[in-house]
C-alpha cells in the first residue's frame, strides 16, 4: 500500500487524520507522517487498514481516479 492510498482511505472515509488515527488504533502523529512521505506504512500498521477496509471496492476505486484527476 502506497502513502497515497492509505490518504485516499481516510479522505474516502472522510475523516480527519484523528479520527482514522482512534479507528485504527495508530498514532496520529503516525498518520501525518505516513501521509506527507515522511515514513513507510509498517506492514503491522497496513495488516490494520487492510482488515477494516477492502481497497478492491469499486466505489473506492472509483474515488481514488477522481481524486488523481484533480491532482494532476
């Protein structure tokens, strides 16, 4: 999981970085830094994400174009 879909989760999710910091029990410090580059995504902390959302849902993935449109 790239840092760009683990943001493309939360802003799916529309949440704020606290929010999908207490949903997925990881700092938010953590969260900030994941997002912006900073650091890796921890194959822990992707086990995490991946059991509480399916990236495959075509919804999301749907999401994730738009959003790369706006973007680029």
């Amino acid at each position: 999981m790239t840092n760009e879909t683990f943001k493309l989760i939360r802003l799916y999710l529309g949440q704020t970085q606290r929010e999908f910091s207490e949903e997925m029990n990881i700092a938010e410090s953590t969260i900030a830094k994941v997002e912006t580059g900073f650091t890796v995504l921890t194959e822990k902390n992707r086990a995490k994400v991946v059991r509480k959302f399916n990236t495959d849902d075509p919804e999301f993935i749907e999401f994730c174009k738009r959003m790369k449109q706006r973007i680029y």
